[in-house]
C-alpha cells in the first residue's frame, strides 16, 4: 500500500474522522500553549513511558526542579535525550534528514555512538513473552524502504489536506514506520514523534501541544494489539489499520 493512498479514509471517516474537526475545535489550545514547554517534556516521559521506562511525568518535573539524581538515572537521562529531540523538531522542518538527527540525540541512551541517527545494519524482529511477533524488513532494503517513505511523506507535505486527511496520514505515517523498523533501537519514539511532527507542519505548531504520547502511554495494550497486523513486513494486512488509526484523534477527548 502507498501511503499517500486514501484507501481506508471513508471507514476511517465513519469511525472517528468526521469528528475531528469538531474535536481540533473544541480542544483548549489557548490553555496549552501557555504550557508548551511543559507539555513537550510531557511528551517525552509519556513516549519513554510506554517502552518501559518507570519515571512517571511527577518523578521526573521534580527531578529538574530540584536537580537531585535519582536512583534509576539512566531513564532521567533517557527522558532528557527525548527533550532534545522534540526541541530540535519543534525547530527544523520534517525531512529524513532531521529525523536522523532527532534519532541521534534520544538513542544516546539507547545506542552506542555508530549506531545513533543511522539505520539499522541488523535483522530485527519484535518479541513478547510468547515469542517472535514481527519480523521487520531485511537491512539491506531499509535505506531505499525510508527513501521511498520520504517522498511519500513530502508528496503528503506538499498537498492540500483537510484536517481529518491530515490525522489519517499521521497515524499511518506512525504505523509504516513502525513496521519499517529502521532503526536498532527507539522506533516507536521516532514514530510517534514523526506523527506528531507531520500533523504540525500541516496545521501549525499549536498541535505540538496535543497529548497523543500519553493517550498511547493510558492505552499501552490498545496501541501494541493495534499496532500488529501481520507476522512480518510482506505479511501486513493494512485492511486490519483502522483501529489504530482511530487512536489518534482520541486523544483530542482529553
């Protein structure tokens, strides 16, 4: 499926996206943007959140605040990467390029140095306690697999979206980079950065603000079931993508 492709966009807009406009609308963005530095490290610690880190958004503000190190240091560091990541988005267009970065600076944690802001060389498959759950593509086809990813994302860029066209493409942006797997370690973060990336560079900077991480973080076992459509890259079922996609503008409920 090519993803500048609206396949699914007139079941998605019988679930939910006939109700985003109404719910952009009704969301509270004056209240928020007064808090925008502190919703994006809400963001962070939500996204760190739900690949295991045990620092909750209260542990690590008080953490800053009083600069004291905390006994699982490593994951006030990990939180403190991802800041610097969405700092550098919030600043610099989407583009592969920058992506590559924001990666570089949230793996320091995660990766050794020639393996941050760079894509993966390895196999890599996703495992829960039952086993193998997905098998990514093989390296060798990541590069051209992310290139072709791009472009797409720039045709979507560059078009004339409508607010609900604009949350579709998120949340499938979101999903295809997952199941690209590009990257050793830190994808999920990268995908849901990269969603909430692209809906502000099509609606404005307000949507930074928006708290889709912590949604995802309070329906961690909605995100993964959704998120898993196939047993591998050339076995995905995007027919079975609606459920997650719905997840994205639930958020906007909160």
């Amino acid at each position: 499926m090519k993803l500048t492709e609206k396949t699914y966009l007139k079941k998605y807009s019988q679930k939910i996206g006939n109700e985003i406009p109404s719910l952009i609308k009704n969301f509270n963005f004056a209240k928020t943007s007064g808090q925008f530095d502190y919703l994006k490290k809400a963001s962070a610690v939500y996204s760190a959140n739900i690949e295991g880190n045990s620092l909750d958004l209260n542990s690590y503000m008080n953490y800053e605040l009083n600069k004291i190190r905390l006994k699982p240091d490593k994951e006030a560091e990990e939180i403190k990467n991802l800041i610097e990541a969405y700092s550098f988005a919030q600043k610099n267009p989407l583009s592969e390029k920058n992506l590559l970065n924001c990666h570089n600076f949230f793996s320091k944690s995660l990766l050794i140095k020639s393996k941050r802001g760079k894509y993966r060389l390895e196999k890599i498959g996703v495992f829960d306690k039952s086993g193998l759950v997905y098998l990514a593509i093989e390296p060798e086809f990541v590069k051209e697999g992310m290139a072709t990813f791009f472009d797409e994302i720039k045709t979507l860029l560059d078009s004339t979206l409508t607010k609900e066209e604009v949350f579709y493409f998120a949340s499938l942006i979101h999903l295809r980079l997952v199941h690209l797997h590009p990257f050793q370690d830190g994808n999920g973060r990268a995908a849901r950065l990269l969603e909430k990336w692209f809906i502000t560079e099509k609606l404005g900077k307000d949507f930074w603000t928006i708290p889709s991480e912590e949604y995802y973080k309070n329906n961690r076992v909605e995100y993964y079931k959704t998120i898993n459509i196939g047993v591998n890259f050339y076995e995905l079922d995007y027919n079975k993508c609606l459920d997650f996609l719905k997840m994205l503008p639930n958020c906007l409920k909160l």
